[in-house]
C-alpha cells in the first residue's frame, strides 16, 4: 500500500480510536453531576467508573483471538457498533442501574477498538514502515485525553446540552467511523479451514479476570484488603484461571494460545507492559487530583495542566517512529523510554504541595517522554516477532496486561494513598490542635473552598505529600521494566505486511474481500 493508501485506511481506524479514548475521559468531570441527579450512591459512582475499563479489559483478548479467525474490518465495525448502542443507552438512561449495564456495553466495544486498531495496522504495514505512523495514534491519544475532560465540563455547565451529552458526542465520531471504514479499509480474507471459537476458554478467562479486577477495583474501599470478600474473589479468580490455562493447553483453537509465551521477545514485552501500566497509570491517574486539592486548582485548569505530559509523549512517539522506520533500529528507543521514564517518576516524587508549575510540567514532560518512546515499540518489537496469524492474540495480550497493570496500579495506589492522606491530615491537625474529625478524614476528598485556612493548609500538605508517595512507589516499577526490556533481543524488522505474511503462511489461499 502507498502511503496515501495507508493514510485513507487509517482516517476510519483514528475516528474510532478516538471514540474509544474519549468514551473513557469525557466523564471524568461530569460523573458528580450523573450520580446526583440519578439520585445513587458512592459505591454507584464507584462501579460506573469502572464497570467499562472491567469490560474492555476482559474483553481485549476475545477480541484479538477473533481478528484472527474473522474479517477484521467487520468486527471494528461490530465494535463501533456496540459503542453506539452503549452510548445511547447511557445518554437515554433515567437510572443508575441501566447507566451502569450501558457502560459495560461500551467497554466491550472499547475493548474491540483498542485491540482491533493495532491489529489492522499491522495487517497492512510492514514493521519496518510502522513506526512512521505510531505519532498519529500519539496525536489521536493526547487530542482525546486532553480534550475528553474539558469537552465533559463544558457540556454539564450548559444548560441546554446537559450530562447526557457526555454520551451522545461520541455517535458521530463512531458513525463517521463505521463508514470511512466501510469506505477505506480494504483487507483481503485470508481462508482458515477452521474457525471455531473457543467458548469455554472465553467464559473462564473473562469470569476470572473479572473477579480478580472487581477485587482490587474495590479492596480497601468497599471492603478491607484482608477480608473474606478478598479470600472468595481472589480465590474465585485464581481457580477460574487455572481451569482457563487447562483448557487453553488442550484446545485447538485457544483464545491465548499459550505457545506465544514461548517466544522470549512476547514474554519480556507482556512483563514489560504489565509495569509500564502500573507505573504509568497508577502514578498519573491521581495527578487530576493533586492538581485540584493540593495546588487549588479548578477541573478544566487541571485537565490543561496535564499537557506537559501529553506533549511531550506526542512528541517521542513521533520522533522515534520516524526514526526506527527510516533506520529500522529499534531496541536503544526502548531501553531509552525506559530510563527517562524511571527518572520522570523519580523526579515526580520529590513534588509537594509548593511545587512550581514550571518544575511540575519540566518533571511531567520528562515521564510523558519516556511513555511515548516506550509503550509503542513494545508492541512493535512483539509484533515484529510472531507468525502473522498470531498478530491478533500476541497485540491483544499486550494490550491486556497493560491494562491489567493500569486497574492494579490505580486501585493499590489509591488505597495506599487515602491512608497516608488520613496519617497526614491526623498528624498535621493533631500539631496544630484542631480535632481531627473537621478535616473530613482521609476517606473521601474534602470540599477545599469550605475549609478554614489552617485546615485548607493541613489538606494541601497532606495530599502532596502523599501523591509523592505514590510516583516513589511507582519508580521501582519502572525500574523493573527498564531491566526487563534490556533482555529483549533486537531482530531485524520485517519488511512485508502482516496480510502478505498470512498469505504466504497460508500457502497463497486468498480470497479478496471488502
């Protein structure tokens, strides 16, 4: 394909990425408002957050074992789809109950669209030329996550549009997706003898992932960390995993063919991604709030403060895709991403709550440089590395645990952060003799513009303090995968596209479609 050709492909495969980013940051700021005027409660707020990232997460490896047996383009399609539907039933919804059922809609096609994405850009770029086009999912990324928050802001302060459309906005995008797809994507379908799907294997390894996300999703706020809800879903989980290893092993078409873990290069770079999503999304979820209780900040001021970060990952992602396509070396932009991230987080660390924006957004770009070189040639080098007719479960799986990492980090982390919040608050109120319960406690975020000067002072201390705390834990992380990616071997990069590949593994049996 020409680069026009592969530009074209790609305007249907970015729309529904967006789609998919946004779906996941327009709420951010707009969920305080959902929750009151459906009238539910905390532990409501709590599962519409996180009953889509559940679904996606669970969901990805499904669908990368599909884009290997079925038509590519029609399963995004059948994901922008679902997308669609969820949207609207969360924007028509008048109870918490469906609002909830809706989001896990929408994750499932967001768990299509995550996977779905690389796949196809695999299928139809040679690894060599790939690397050229990883700054435009850079830009797609930093456009939705910048953009989600502000958009969802705008949308409750306006009277006429209203929560609602936090959901709606995303029917066009997805819309106008399903048909620059349908348009643009030509994919020839490679013809499989056999194309069953694995059901049994589905339903134990998403009810297993399920159970151990819903754990740490909801251990040491719902329930303690020590607990016999802890012991039943942890337990629950392990069993189910266990059974779907079993049934994997035996089974002829497994949704994670296990034998992927076999080559060295998948193995080291699913490590990899699994640390750089507890890392990365542990430490920076949190940094919204930081901004906004610690430094006194207002919701869309915060969600542009985060740009130092999304830069400066647009920007190394670019870069370095451009420059391992043009010399296709590789292996030194991993090792590297991995330093900078490290001493980003480390940097991060040392923040307070007298910190300077100036500082704060050198420290933020620097951990935002080290992401955008890293996350994307990990996937590369694994992709570069397996038969074309695994691309799908090897992309998928990778994705998986790089989720599975971000909803580890960011549910150990924020534990681990409302118990240093609590400490400090106690110590700092206790020092200056005001009774600790007019703090408001470490359990739940204070209202900052209610609070006396003393104790706005204590909370502002408290929370930088304690979100240090969290990029000093989140270092050692990274540390990991730093010492991870110097053991993947570097391998020459292909030069033949994924389709071209599955051809000639499948003996020249093609039949040219949509």
């Amino acid at each position: 394909m020409t680069n026009r050709q592969i530009l074209q492909a790609m305007s249907g495969l970015m729309a529904g990425m967006f789609v998919a980013i946004l779906a996941g940051t327009v709420v951010a700021n707009a969920l305080p408002t959902i929750i009151a005027d459906l009238g539910a409660s905390q532990s409501s707020y709590t599962w519409v957050v996180t009953a889509e990232l559940l679904a996606m997460t669970a969901t990805v490896p499904l669908w990368g074992k599909l884009s290997d047996l079925f038509d590519k383009k029609l399963l995004l399609q059948l994901s922008l789809g679902m997308f669609v539907v969820g949207s609207l039933l969360a924007g028509f919804s008048h109870g918490v109950e469906l609002l909830i059922f809706s989001r896990v809609v929408q994750g499932i096609g967001a768990g299509g669209l995550t996977a779905l994405a690389q796949v196809v850009m695999a299928a139809i770029i040679p690894p060599r030329r790939l690397g050229k086009y990883a700054g435009i999912f850079g830009a797609v990324f930093a456009v939705g996550t910048v953009a989600g928050p502000l958009v969802g802001g705008v949308l409750v302060d306006t009277s006429w549009l209203g929560w609602r459309w936090c959901f709606f906005i995303g029917v066009p995008f997805a819309l106008l997706a399903i048909a620059l797809l349908q348009r643009t994507l030509r994919l020839p379908v490679v013809a499989r003898r056999e194309a069953k799907i694995d059901f049994l294997g589905a339903f134990l390894i998403v009810a297993g992932v399920c159970a151990l996300l819903v754990w740490v999703t909801l251990a040491g706020n719902e329930f303690d960390w020590a607990s016999w809800q802890t012991a039943a879903l942890t337990g629950a989980g392990v069993l189910l995993l266990v059974a779907a290893v079993f049934v994997e092993a035996r089974t002829a078409e497994p949704v994670i063919p296990l034998n992927i873990f076999r080559n060295r290069t998948v193995t080291l770079t699913t490590v990899a991604s699994l640390l750089v999503g507890v890392a990365m999304f542990g430490g920076t979820v949190f940094l919204s709030q930081y901004f906004q209780v610690s430094l006194g900040k207002s919701p869309t001021v915060a969600g542009l403060m985060s740009l130092p970060m999304i830069l400066g990952l647009l920007v190394s992602s670019t870069v370095a895709g451009q420059v391992i396509s043009k010399t296709g070396v590789w292996k030194r932009y991993l090792v590297a991403g991995a330093v900078i991230m490290t001493v980003g987080l480390g940097l991060l660390a040392t923040i307070d709550a007298d910190t300077s924006f100036t500082l704060l957004s050198a420290y933020m770009a620097v951990l935002g440089v080290g992401v955008g070189m890293l996350m994307q040639n990990l996937v590369l080098a694994a992709q570069n590395d397996v038969p074309a007719s695994e691309l799908g479960a090897a992309t998928s799986v990778l994705s998986f645990f790089r989720s599975m990492g971000g909803t580890i980090g960011t549910s150990v982390l924020g534990a681990i952060l409302a118990n240093r919040v609590a400490s400090e608050m106690t110590k700092g109120l206790d020092a200056a003799g005001i009774p600790s319960g007019d703090g408001g406690g470490g359990s739940s975020v204070p209202d900052m513009s209610t609070l006396p000067e003393p104790v706005r002072q204590i909370v502002e201390h408290a929370y930088g303090v304690a979100t240090a705390d969290l990029f000093l834990i989140a270092t050692p992380c990274a540390l990991l995968a730093l010492i991870t990616v110097v053991f993947i071997k570097e391998k020459p990069l292909k030069t033949t596209s994924g389709m071209e590949r599955l051809a000639e593994e499948a003996g020249d049996k093609t039949v040219v479609g949509s």
